[in-house]
C-alpha cells in the first residue's frame, strides 16, 4: 500500500489529511516539524510527503533542502498558508513536487497527491535514447546527459523535457502542458509552467534554446535551435 507522511504542527490540519486519505485506501504516518519528518524518514519508506512550510524547529522549506541533499526523491507537496509567489517557487526550486495553499479543498489535496504519485511512482518507460548533439536524453534510466556528463534533474524537470522532446517541433499551449505533464485540467497553473522551464533550461547549458518560447502560445522542443 501506498504510504504517505504527513508534517505540519497542527494536529487538526494533519488529522484532517489523514482522514481523507486514509478514506482513499493510503496509509498515513505523522511528524510534527521537519526534525521529526528527517528522524521518521531515517528507518522509514514514504511515497509520498505532505509537508507545511511553516513550522517550529525546523520549518518546512529547511527540511526539504536537507530530504533532497541526502538524495531523498520521495515526491513532497509544500503546503503554505500565504500563498506568496515567492514561496512557491523556492520550494519549486529546493525540489518540491506540488504546492497547495492553505485553506485548501481536502479534495484538491486527494486530487493532486494522486496527481504526483501517477507520474512519480515507477512504470514501464519506452527504452529510447533521444540523441540532440551533444544531450542525450534516456526514458528508460530516466537520465539525461550533456557531453557525457549527467545533467541533475528534478522528476518532473525530466518529465518536462521527455514530453518536449517526445514531441519535437509541436508548440504546445501552458495549459495542454499542464494536462500531459502534471494531468492537471483546472488545479494547476501557467505559473508552474514557465517555473519549471526555467528552470529546465538552467540546466541545459549550452542545448537551453532547444525549448523555444512561442510567443502567443507557449513553448516547443526545436531541434533546429542547436548548432
């Protein structure tokens, strides 16, 4: 069964997560701060990690940077009770999956956690190495490599770049991006789009122009964007 660890400081707001999770046939485990999260996941599985960002002891944010620096890839949804851009995007940044601001729909929450966990959790892959000059893209390692050397990539950064790739040449709208990245139809947004690629061509160095911005529209994967 599918295992979720919930960490915020309130009680209720971890009770009421787990009631609706545990409706939905997940098994649910509690932390209290991010120090508590950190002990639990020493000599425990998680598949999936709801966390708040505001926390005493050790707040959110400063444990998912440490989940992350000891190579941790449990997906993590940050939830935030100031829905401020700023947070968003650095727990996007630090290696969160999803966010969700507080008050929040327990069945947003449900939606989303299923979300993460059908494009996390393991699945066949199609075995071909897509070959872009120098970066080599592998769906069935889920790697990509630039001139040999591995490019470090979140999974949904990777998910971005094989759906891109996958379908080079073809401009895609944020919100069609939304629906075959994230299978988000109304729980998503274009902010998340453009975050990700962003952050997408960051790492790609030299091939970051692959990703073309069509104005209008959105973005496509544009092989003739290199050499």
């Amino acid at each position: 069964m599918i295992s979720v660890l919930i960490v915020d400081d309130e009680p209720l707001i971890r009770g009421l997560i787990r009631e609706h999770l545990e409706h939905e046939g997940y098994v649910c485990n509690e932390a209290g701060d991010g120090t508590a999260a950190l002990s639990y996941l020493e000599s425990n599985r998680a598949d999936m990690i709801i966390m708040d960002i505001m926390m005493p002891f050790m707040d959110g944010m400063t444990c998912l940077r440490e989940i992350r620096r000891r190579k941790i890839e449990t997906p993590v949804i940050m939830l935030t009770a100031r829905g401020e851009e700023y947070d968003r995007i650095a727990g996007l940044e630090n290696g969160s999956d999803d966010y969700i601001v507080k008050p929040f729909s327990p069945r947003e929450l449900v939606a989303r956690v299923k979300v993460v966990l059908n494009r996390t959790m393991p699945k066949e892959e199609n075995n071909e190495k897509m070959v872009f000059g120098g970066l080599v893209i592998d769906t069935a390692s889920h790697t990509a490599h630039i001139d040999g050397k591995e490019v470090a990539l979140t999974p949904k950064e990777f998910d971005l770049l094989v759906f891109l790739a996958s379908n080079r040449g073809i401009a895609f709208s944020r919100e069609k991006i939304l629906q075959k990245v994230w299978n988000y139809d109304f729980f998503g947004e274009d902010r998340t789009v453009d975050t990700h690629v962003k952050m997408l061509r960051g790492h790609l160095g030299d091939y970051r122009d692959l990703i073309f911005t069509v104005w209008g529209v959105g973005y496509k994967f544009e092989p003739g964007q290199i050499g």
